[in-house]
C-alpha cells in the first residue's frame, strides 16, 4: 500500500540504525577501557566469577607478604640461636676444662665468672631478639615481680622451691622476702669462699649475719671495704639495695652465731614476731683456742650456711657478702610474689600465626611460629655453675640439654622458612594461572573490538545513504497527483 503519512521504510532504517549504533558504541567502550566487561548488561556471570577472582588475587598479594613477614621473622629468630649455640658450645669448653683435677680454686673461679658473663649475654640476645614488635627469644611467661629498688622478690630468684641456683657474692642484695611468707629455709654453699648470709630489715636493721664494726669484725665485710656504720649507710643501706629512703644501719639486735658453728641453727634471733635462726658462719669457728673465731681461714669444712624463719611479718633484705660466688636454695610453706603492671610492655615469646591461604569460600589457612624461649632460665641453665667441680660435671649435662633445644628450635626454624618458601612459591604460580583465567572473562580482545568497531561504523554509513533513499519515498506519491 502506497502511503505519505507512514514511511514505513525510514522506520525500518531508523531501527536498523539504533542497533548499529549500540555495538559501535559497545565497541568503543571496550576498546578505550581495555574490558571485555564493562558492566553486568555485557555479561553477568562472567563479571560474578571475575569478581571471585579478582577477591583471590587480592588476597594472595596479602598473603605473599605475611609469608615473606613468616620467613624474615624465622631467619631473625635462627640468627639469635646460632649467637646462643656459640655460646653454650664455649660455656660447655669451660664446663670440661673446670673438671679437671689440674685446675685451682680460683682458676675454677675465673672459669665461673665467664661462664656468668656467657649466661647475661644469652639472656641480653633472648630480650632483644626483636622483629615486627615479636620477640621470639624471650621467655615464654612474663616475670612481673615487684621489686624494692633493684631487688627482686625471693619466688624470682628461686623460682623453683628447692633447687639450687648460683649468684655471685657481693654487697648487692640478693632477693627480699615478702611479709607472709612462713617456713622459709635458705642454705648457701660458698664451697671455697668465704660468702656470708645477712638479713636486714628495710629500715636498716641488721638482724642475723656477721658484724662488720665493733672489736671482733669480720673480714668479708672488709674486703668490701665496709668498716663502719657510715660505710654501710653508704654502700649497703640503700634504695637500690631494698631498703627505705631514710634507712640507717643498726646492728643493736643483731645474732652472729651460737658459741659453736650448727647448720640446724646454732643461734635464734627472735624479732617483731618473727623466729630466725643461724647456723652462724662456719669460717669463723676454725680456731677454737682462739675463742672461735680465726677470720679469713677459707680452709673449713663447714662452707655452707643456713636460716630459717617461721613467719615473716615484715619485707626482709636477703644479702650474701663475700668474693665469690655460691649456691643457693630455697624452701617454704607459702611465698606470696607481689605481681604489678608494667608500664611498659614485657618481653615474651608467644606464637605466631601466618596465613597460607584464604580463597574466596575456603576456610581459612594458616602455619603457627611456636614460641621458642631461650633465655638462660629457659634453657634449664639459671642454677648451673662451674665451681666446684662436682657442680662443673653436673653442668656438662644441662649445657648438652640447653643446645639440644637450641638445635631442635633451629630445625623447626629451618623447616618453617622451607614450608613458607614452598607456600610462596605454589601461590605464585596459583597467582598466575588465576590472572591469566581473569583475562580471558575480563579483558577485551582488541583485534574483534576493533573488527566490531569498523563493521559497525561501516553500517552506520551505508544505513545513513539508505536512509536518504526512504525518506525519497514519499515523494513518488507526487507523480501520481500530478498525473
């Protein structure tokens, strides 16, 4: 039917030409943004199953760097051990040479010294052996012990009741015991020194010991240079040493020993409700035709020392004078530790946990960095010594011990950084088959989009000269009205 009104012809150009115009301008869309898929119309399910990719991809890059922080921390921790085993592998060298018969006292002694040196520097690589704010060298449980001045609780020195542990003598306090302790008993064995046992109170008092002024002082407390009242106030009765800040020294009630050495007591000293007694100093019973008291014989049998205290009802400063060192053990029935909060946080070990894998709808995967604590205390070493030599040949064993947890802690170290390389290496290749699965969903391929983008122009430009033609239509109409 010849018609003006409707160009049916022009309608059908105008059609065809809407469509052409939707894929020149998907076309150009994926060629200007280099995406196959633009939006979710281009294609729905491709675009949810890149998205699950793209998720992986994400979290993969995360994970690669966790296992690079995993390996890092792992090849920081085995620097510290092998510091640590160099040092056991020395301290037992020292161990061998302190059994032999050909050695002196005091070459034993200078053998023990290093041996303290080597221990405090375990202890200092333990505490600073830090990456990523972890440490995992340090010990597995924090020690928070309120401590008067330097010294700390006596459950801190002797953290296991009954086992022996060895300190070096001085004028330096060595543990306080706290008010509610009850059946405390402390034995120290100064083998071929003179070390001596004192008990003050915080305020000064001297209350069992041996006198270091008078007419009968004893030569321990002078080899320290500590003759009078006015010395002691200076270098013992201080803050740092436990003892209140106006503390003065006042040896007005204090027990030296019974008339003959007893290492079940051989003297009582009876004070604000407490009952301590004192073996007294074996050194200074060696000449009995003297009264006594032969000071400075180091050749006495009787080298061990021993107190008891029934109840503590006051904070009591332990203190071992002499230049030496020596064991010591402690009992009880109860010993309260005063614990406070740091104000800083406290070093320890504690577990670290790196992820594996996370996979969009996989349960999340991980590899635990055990905490590895080798400080001197962990390592069984803190009542080890050198001197005697029966301690020495007891010492062999517990340092053969110490590096064999040095060693196991190494190969879990090593087999740690071998898993994470073999983790990083199978998601890398993961990383990569998955980049190369979303390329095929996502990217556009720029041969067919280029291809598409000139058909579609093409089209376009042979549609617009049809379009000229229809619109012409209406005009044949004319040559019959004219007719």
């Amino acid at each position: 039917m010849a018609t003006i009104f409707t160009n049916l012809l022009s309608a059908n150009v105008l059609k065809n030409q809407a469509k052409d115009a939707s894929q020149l301008s998907q076309a150009l869309t994926r060629l200007s943004s280099g995406l196959r898929i633009n939006s979710a119309k281009d294609d729905s399910a491709g675009q949810a199953i890149a998205n699950r990719m793209t998720a992986n991809l994400g979290a993969d890059t995360v994970i690669g760097r966790g296992l690079d922080d995993g390996i890092s921390l792992s090849e920081t921790a085995d620097g510290g051990l092998d510091s640590i085993s160099q040092l056991l592998i020395r301290a037992k060298e020292l161990a061998i040479r302190s059994v032999n018969d050909a050695l002196s006292d005091s070459d034993r002694q200078s053998l023990q010294d290093e041996f303290q040196q080597i221990s405090a520097t375990i202890d200092q690589i333990a505490g600073n052996t830090e990456i990523f704010g972890k440490y995992p060298l340090a010990p597995a449980v924090a020690e928070l012990p309120v401590q008067l001045g330097n010294v700390a609780p006596a459950s801190s020195k002797f953290p296991v009741a009954g086992a022996n542990y060895g300190f070096t003598s001085g004028i330096v306090s060595l543990a306080y015991i706290p008010a509610g302790a009850t059946n405390i008993a402390m034995r120290i064995d100064s083998y071929s020194y003179d070390d001596d046992i004192q008990i003050f109170t915080r305020d000064g008092k001297h209350l069992v010991g041996t006198p270091l002024q008078g007419s009968d002082p004893d030569s321990t407390w002078a080899s320290k240079g500590i003759t009078s009242a006015a010395q002691a106030d200076s270098s013992v009765i201080t803050e740092a040493n436990g003892f209140l800040p106006n503390a003065s020294y006042d040896d007005s009630t204090l027990v030296q020993g019974g008339s003959s050495y007893d290492i079940n007591g051989s003297a009582t000293q009876n004070y604000n409700g407490m009952t301590i007694t004192y073996s007294g100093d074996g050194d200074r019973y060696e000449d009995a035709s003297t009264g006594g008291y032969n000071d400075g014989t180091v050749s006495s049998t009787n080298t061990q020392e021993r107190i008891t205290i029934d109840n503590v009802t006051e904070d009591l400063v332990v203190m071992v004078v002499g230049n030496g060192s020596f064991s010591a053990r402690m009992t009880w029935g109860n010993m309260p530790t005063p614990t406070y909060t740091p104000a800083e946080p406290v070093k320890v070990s504690s577990a670290t946990q790196i992820v594996t894998s996370a996979n969009f709808g996989d349960e999340l995967k991980t590899k635990t960095i055990e905490p590895t604590p080798s400080d001197s205390a962990s390592l069984g070493l803190a009542s080890t010594r050198l001197n005697p030599k029966d301690e020495a040949s007891r010492a062999l064993g517990a340092l053969d011990k110490a590096l064999d947890t040095v060693n196991g802690y190494r190969g879990e170290y090593g087999s740690t950084i071998n898993s994470l390389e073999s983790a990083k290496a199978t998601l890398s290749a993961q990383t990569l088959a998955t980049t190369a699965a979303r390329s095929r969903i996502m990217d556009a391929d720029y041969a067919l989009e280029a291809s598409n983008m000139t058909k579609a122009q093409i089209i376009q430009q042979a549609s617009n000269a049809v379009l000229v033609q229809a619109n012409q239509q209406p005009q044949i109409m004319l040559s019959l009205l004219k007719g």
